[in-house]
C-alpha cells in the first residue's frame, strides 16, 4: 500500500492540466495566428505589387506582439497552477504516507489521528481500507470509526478536500457501509440513550448524492441490529421511543426511492410501534395524519411475511427477546 502511494507521489501527469493546455492551443493560439495571417492580407503584406508601408508594417507586428504577450501570460498562469496543483496533491499523499507509518505504533491516539488525517487530505478509500483491521484489533475507539465512515458516506465538504477525486467512489461507500453493519452491535454504551453512529444520520436519511441501495440496506440492518442489542429499559429511559433511529426509520419508510429499502424501514418501524401505539399517534410528526401512519405499518406488517425480509424479521425477532413482549397498552 505505502509503496503504491510513494509510486502515485511521484507522478505528475495530470489530465486536467494538459487538457486546458490543448485549450490554449486551440482557442488562443490558433486563432492568433489566423487573424495574423488574415491581417496580413488585410494590410496587402503579400502583394507583389510592392513593399509593405511602414505604418502597415507597424499595425501587424503590434499585434503580433499583443498575442504573444497575451498567450505567453495565459500559459505562466497555466504553469503556476499546475504545479500548485501538483504540489497539493504530492503533499497531501505524502502526508497520507507518513500516517500509515506511524499506524506502526499501534497507540489508539495515533491511530485515530492518522486515520482522521487521510480524510480530511481526501483519501477516505485509504482511511476506510485501514479502519478495518484497526478496529478488529481495538486500536481505534467507535467514535473515530463512526466519524470515518460518516465522512465516506455523507462527506462534509466544508472540512474535507478531495486531492483523489471529490465524487463519492461506490467501493468505499459500500466497504464503509458494510463495516458499520458488521460492529453495529458494539456501538450502544453503558450509559443509557448514549451511542456511536455516522452523525449525518443521527438527523436525515437522504443524502446527496443518493447512496447504493445495497449501502443503505446495511445501514438499516445496522440501526436494527443497535435497536437489538439493548434492552428497551435502555433505549427508552423516560418510557418514550426512541427519538433516534425511529425518526429516521420513518423518514426512510416514507421516502427512499427503492420499494424494498422502505418495507424494510417499515419492518423496524413497526416493531417500535408495538411498544409505544399510542405515543405514535400522539406525535407530531403524525398527528391529524394517521393515513401515513397506517400506510407505513401495513408495509412493515406486509414484509413481516416475505422471505426477502428474512434479515430484517429476524432483528425483530431478537428486538422481542431483549426488550420483551409489548405491553398491553401503550
């Protein structure tokens, strides 16, 4: 990995470079050098009828001057910013560089500080990639996992900055995605209510641009298998649902583009419910519009009986066991 890194450090082709290079040739030198040779036409510079004036002689090299000096200007900016360019990228890999060697020293600090360095230089396929076996060996806490995939999956833009490439790279977010679902059963605390999860979706579902709906399906299971792993005692303190994953359960219940992802939505939805029925319908975001309610329940008790959902039933299932049957009442 450090290798291939060091190999990519010393590159210094860049396609956007050379790019605006045939740019410049194409829409500023040529055209110079056409309106040279139509000026000198013009000017009957290559009539054999006699020798240029010096006053026609005068106008064409003037202009000849001014497009050499204009071009000459376009191409020292060109090379400044390629090289700034450059520059940028050979530092922020090489800085990469020197956080997968001081991972050798295996202190959770470190680790955590290394990892959050490859993100914010706008390596998260490398972040992601490392994150995994370091915390398989405990040498990175849940918050910094949690904070790297976060930034996979929904990156901040306002602290990141993308030297490989600034759109979302499907690898890494599936990876990232997947990694979250596996240690979502290590992210619920001692403390009660208090938990690790990607902070975009401690808010929203949506993001944008929208995520694989394989990567979204983990993320359902792993907000399913969270709900699973803690009794209700500790999920619901006050004896109120839980503000989060429940509302954006429904928000992805309601609103994901894929059929399957919101029956399943629905699936975990429901099986709240049946804790809380009359908190439900007592709330706001429900209230004088039971319809949407009821739509979401009958999806989620729809999916309850098909094979497909099978993950899903079965979270609900475990859910049953550790927070216990459903009161008579709600």
């Amino acid at each position: 990995m450090i290798r291939a890194l060091r190999a990519r450090a010393s590159q210094t082709t860049d396609w956007l470079a050379w790019l605006c290079y045939a740019g410049l040739l194409i829409f500023i030198v040529l055209p110079l050098w056409v309106m040279a040779a139509l000026l000198a036409v013009r000017l009957g510079m290559y009539s054999l009828a006699g020798v240029p004036s010096t006053a026609q002689t005068s106008a064409f090299l003037t202009f000849i001057g001014g497009g050499l000096a204009t071009s000459a200007t376009v191409l020292g900016v060109l090379f400044t910013w390629q090289h700034n360019r450059q520059e940028r990228h050979r530092l922020g890999l090489q800085a990469v560089i020197d956080s997968l060697e001081s991972l050798n020293a295996n202190t959770p600090p470190r680790v955590a500080g290394a990892l959050a360095s490859m993100v914010l230089l706008g390596h998260p396929r490398v972040a992601i990639r490392m994150l995994a076996p370091a915390w398989q060996a405990h040498q990175v806490d849940a918050s910094t996992a949690t904070w790297v995939i976060g930034q996979v999956l929904a990156p901040d833009r306002r602290e990141t900055h993308g030297t490989d490439g600034d759109g979302a790279d499907p690898p890494a977010v599936q990876e990232a995605a997947v990694l979250l679902s596996e240690h979502a059963g290590t992210l619920t605390k001692s403390q009660p209510g208090s938990y690790d999860f990607p902070g975009h979706f401690l808010d929203t579902w949506r993001t944008h641009p929208e995520l694989p709906a394989d990567a979204r399906r983990h993320l359902l299971i792993a907000m399913g298998t969270m709900l699973a792993s803690k009794n209700r005692d500790w999920w619901c303190p006050g004896g109120l649902p839980p503000a989060w994953p429940t509302l954006v359960l429904v928000e992805c219940a309601q609103e994901d583009s894929d059929e399957e992802l919101r029956s399943a939505a629905a699936l975990l939805v429901g099986e709240i419910y049946r804790y809380f029925p009359w908190r439900f319908r007592k709330s706001a975001r429900f209230r004088g519009n039971l319809d949407k309610l009821d739509s979401v329940l009958l999806a989620g008790a729809a999916a309850r009986m098909e094979e497909r959902f099978q993950d899903f039933s079965r979270l609900g299932d475990q859910m049953t066991q550790m927070w216990g049957e459903p009161p008579q009442s709600g």
